[in-house]
C-alpha cells in the first residue's frame, strides 16, 4: 500500500521539557491507525506536530514522500490534512452551517463544497437539522459531529481524530465511529488518538503504543490487543 503518512525521529519540545523522543510512524493510504497510551504519553503532541501546531525540533514529517516538517497548520490543512482537536473547539456563537464553511475556507471549488456538505448532512443528518443554530447550542455528541462535519469539509486526504469519544454517552460513540468507518470507507485515511483503548485497538487496522514519549509496541490492533502488557496497561485485563 502507498505510504500516505510518515514521521521520522520526532522529537518535540515545551520550552526544555521533551515531549516527544524520537517517534517514528506510518499510515497507509485507506487505513485507519491509532495511537494508544496513557494521558501525557505525547499522543497529542504528536497530532498537533503533523497539522502543523507544534514545530519539532528534530524528525520529519512526510505526507505522500512530501515534506512537511514545520509547515504551519493553514497550508498543511491545504496539502489535506485535517484534525478534530480534543474538545472539538467549534465556533459556539457561528451556525452550524457557518462552522461547516469556516472548513472549506481554502476551497474555491463551490460546486464541490455544495456537494460535500450535502454529503456531511446525510453521514450526520442532526447537523441539517440544526443546521442555523449556534453552534453553542448543541449537545456534546452534535458537537462533536459538528466538529468532524467541518474538517471533511476541507476535503482531507487524512483525518487526524484527538479523543472523539471523550465525554459522550456510549450510545453516540457507537453511533460516531461508525460514521468514521463509512467516511474511511471514501477513501478518507485515518490517524485516531483515543483514550478508550479497547475502542481504538477494535476499530483501526494497526496501532501504536505510546509511553512518556516514546513509541513502546506496534502492529495489526489484533495482535496489540492480545498483548499481555497492552491487556494490564490499557485493557483492564
């Protein structure tokens, strides 16, 4: 499979304290990879380093053999990457319909942006709903749906997820990744951070383990997930 992501020997630094230490991973064009790891581990980090939100000090960052090392995050999200951030920092006081556009800002293509969040409204159908209401004014699920709404419609080669589950009743993380799975299903890669560890070792296809900074374990999620240390740290067991 083509390589649609690599990063090579990351290291990124908060003023003198090492965030992360020589990470290196791959994502596969059509896959869905997730990185697992305790809170503070640099699972983060190493999203914000990819979109651009932090500046390594030493490594590479790859998208399809181009290298993006230090780009800042308006032209990384033109060259296709899109991230949902961890608390999905919509825009409260915009609409539904304003925050989707707000995602295709770079686009000039307006057929295909019509197209494209026709195609947000039938994945979420509540966003059409609510489509001129303040953002502010959704649940946490809408929200975050809101927020995935929004970085497809910068139309994304990869999708970078931080936490998308965090804080939401079950019923709407099952009913959101199985939203992720149809949007992969498009053709859209995937890069998921996710603090449920069984959830995340489930749905993707490979995984990476983090630790302190440094990546500990990795391979298909099937054999992570029969990992006697992944089943202690992470899985309960």
């Amino acid at each position: 499979m083509k390589l649609a992501l690599r990063v090579l020997d990351l290291d990124v630094y908060y003023g003198n304290i090492r965030a992360l230490h020589g990470v290196s991973l791959e994502v596969h064009e059509g896959e869905i990879v997730c990185l697992i790891g305790a809170n503070g581990a640099g699972k983060t980090t190493c999203l914000g380093a990819i979109s651009g939100l932090h500046k390594p000090r030493r490594g590479h960052i790859r998208l399809s053999e181009e290298e993006i090392t230090g780009w800042p995050p308006h032209v990384a999200a033109r060259r296709g990457i899109a991230h949902v951030p961890e608390g999905r920092r919509i825009f409260p006081n915009l609409t539904v319909l304003e925050n989707l556009d707000l995602g295709a800002y770079a686009r000039k293509d307006n057929a295909a942006i019509r197209a494209d969040r026709e195609k947000v409204f039938a994945l979420f159908p509540v966003l059409a709903e609510r489509k001129n209401q303040p953002g502010g004014t959704l649940s946490g699920g809408e929200q975050q749906m809101l927020a995935i709404g929004r970085a497809l419609m910068a139309a994304p080669r990869i999708l970078l997820l931080d936490e998308p589950s965090l804080g939401l009743a079950p019923f709407l993380v099952q009913q959101i990744f199985h939203t992720l799975r149809e949007i992969n299903r498009s053709g859209v890669t995937i890069l998921l951070v996710e603090q449920n560890a069984r959830l995340a070792l489930d749905f993707a296809n490979r995984g990476y383990v983090l630790e302190t900074g440094r990546i500990v374990l990795e391979g298909a999620t099937a054999e992570l997930a029969n990992n006697e240390e992944v089943k202690k740290a992470y899985l309960g067991e």
